[in-house]
C-alpha cells in the first residue's frame, strides 16, 4: 500500500516591504499574504531584543523565501535553525548576497547538544543552493565551529521548532569539506560504516514529540539503525502516553523489553487494521509475546488496549498509533502491573520483512 510521507504544517508566506520602492510598489499592488507563523515572529523579536538587529530584520525581509526553501528542504516543513552573525558583521561586510544569507538558516532543527555530538567535517544542510556548511569542531570539545566559525553557547531562541544561535561571524562561502585526519599508527584502513549525522527517525520523533509521547520520541532517537544508509526497514510502533511510562524511569533493565513489546516488524496502517479478521495475531521481537488485534463495532485494540490516536504518524516504511497505556506483557493482563515486571527473552531472529506474516 502506498502513501505519501506525512509531514508537519506548511509555513505560510510573510508578508514585508522592501526598502526599494521599485519593489515596494510592485508589492503594494497585490492583496497581501497570511501572516507568518508565530515562531518566526517570535525569532526576530527575540533577535532584536538580544542585540542582533540586522540579523532580525533581515529575517523579516528574506522570510517569504526562507519559509518557501524550507518547506521544500525540510523533513518536516516548519523545522528551521538559524545562525546569526552579529551586527559589526553586517557592518564589515556590507550588505550580503540572498544566497550567502541562505547559508545561515538550516532546514532542520539542531539542538545545541546534537551540534556538540556531530563528528568533524560532518555535513549539515542549508538553505543556500550553492555553498554548505560543515562542523570544524570535535565532538569531546565543548565548543562548537561550523566552517571555522564558533557557534557563541546557548541558543538565543528555542521553541522546538526554530532555533537560533549566535555566531562570530559571517559564515564562508564555498567552505571546502575539511578532510578527517588518519592516525598515523593505522597500517591500513580501518573497516568503518558511513553513519548519517541524522537520524532517519528524527521526522516521527519531532511529530511524537509534538503530541506529547516524549519517551518513546527517545526510545526511536537512540535506534542505532537511524543512522545507517540502505537499510530496510518496516516498522509499526504502538506508542504508549508519557503517563503510562514514566513510572519505569530509571529502570534500565526493562527498557529493551518495553520498547521492543510496542514494535510490530512490519508496515501496518489505520487501514490495514481495520480490514482485518477480528483476533488476527502478529509476532514480534519479544519471545513469548504477540500482538492481538481485536474490534469492538469501530473501537481497535491491540492486546487489549485502545488505539486512540491511529495512524498519529506514517510514512512507506514506519507507522505510529497512539496508545493511552501499555501493552501489557501475559501475567500483568488479569492484574496491576508487578513492580519488577518479568522480563521476557528478546527474539533478535526476527528480521523487520512483512513477508514471514
């Protein structure tokens, strides 16, 4: 079954002036656009109050082309990070090119911790079509530089969505990749997998995150398999609320089994479960447990519990339906929840392909 990559909601187009009144008037003959969306509004205030007004008001006067590339760009059409060189910057050098801007502004949203974890010369994608930017930083320093440019601490603006840091200043054009240094005591290459420096995950975790389902949003984050390329995978997750969860904090035993009781190998839509034979039964990765899919008039439980939130996040190749509980393991069905619940064997055997079903 084939459907489109759901993603987030669509920034709309911000209405500005231009100071040329060329393009002042050409503006002032059409009716104007939506207004932008909050975030972005929220950005240039803060900007502005924190002492980068050039860098504010440029934002106000590139946003309908920012929002436009970063719909396009973007996993989830809204993620936008920021980088802002400060107004002796703009002073120095002038007005910049609408492309050399552009490579200030990210179509992800990347915390200050995922920066400080990227690898050197990692590359992360920006809005400019003709120039990239690339961390020059080691992971162990605490200090960031991207394309030898220091990042200056903690984000000015973080509202999950939009990021902004303060920069040195402008970032350089046309930065050449830098090369990984080899150690010299290597006699020869090492065997080394190529790791993406973001996670293929990091679209349903933002959605998960969004709705409230902060922990199993990090239980998917941490998923080595996110990160690596040419990978098949088919997955479904029935996601529990925070609520349901938190009271297994600190009990690192049983995360294994708890995340992996939530996973079914294999694609299944809002669709699929509803077209199914009442009792229909799925393996999988935990040995001594599978998943019931039982119907009552237009109600879908999955060993027993409600399926709230169907179809909360899809793509070809991963779903999330929202639970408000956990799926239980067999001896919890018929009472409370043990305190030190039995932690069933993980089956690695089963591989993630749909067709053993």
């Amino acid at each position: 079954m084939a459907k489109s990559s759901t993603t987030m909601a669509s920034f709309k187009p911000f209405f500005f002036f231009f100071f040329s009144s060329l393009l002042y008037f050409s503006t002032a003959q059409s009716p104007p656009p939506p207004p932008p969306p909050q975030s972005l509004i929220n950005a240039a205030e803060t900007l502005s109050n924190s002492g980068y007004i050039s860098m504010s008001l440029t934002l106000e006067l590139i946003a309908d082309t920012v929002i436009s590339r970063a719909a396009k760009n973007s996993l989830t059409g809204s993620a936008l990070t920021i980088f802002s060189p400060p107004d002796s910057s703009f002073s120095d050098f002038g007005q910049p090119s609408l492309s050399h801007i552009l490579l200030h502004f990210s179509p992800v949203s990347i915390s200050l911790s995922s920066l400080q974890s990227l690898p050197f010369s990692s590359k992360i994608p920006s809005l400019s079509p003709s120039s990239s930017l690339y961390v020059t930083s080691v992971s162990s320093d605490s200090r960031v530089s991207i394309n030898n440019v220091e990042i200056l601490g903690s984000p000015i603006y973080d509202d999950g969505y939009v990021i902004v840091f303060g920069i040195e200043d402008f970032f350089t054009q046309n930065f050449t990749q830098p090369e990984t240094n080899r150690n010299p005591n290597f006699k020869s290459s090492p065997q080394c997998i190529r790791l993406d420096p973001f996670s293929r995950f990091y679209e349903v975790s933002l959605m998960l995150k969004s709705k409230g389902y902060l922990i199993m949003s990090s239980f998917l984050e941490l998923q080595l398999i996110g990160f690596l390329k040419n990978t098949e995978l088919k997955l479904t997750v029935f996601a529990p609320m925070d609520d349901a969860v938190v009271g297994f904090s600190g009990d690192f035993p049983v995360y294994q089994q708890l995340f992996l009781r939530h996973l079914v190998p294999c694609v299944l839509y809002w669709t699929d479960l509803n077209e199914m034979v009442n009792g229909t039964e799925f393996k999988n990765y935990v040995k001594g447990l599978s998943l019931t899919i039982t119907k009552v008039n237009d109600v879908s439980f999955v060993n027993g519990v409600e399926i709230t939130y169907p179809d909360l996040y899809y793509n070809d190749w991963v779903v999330v339906h929202g639970l408000q509980s956990l799926i239980p393991l067999p001896d919890e069905i018929d009472g409370e929840m043990h305190e030190d619940p039995v932690k069933p064997e993980v089956d690695v055997s089963i591989a993630p392909d749909r067709s053993e079903f």
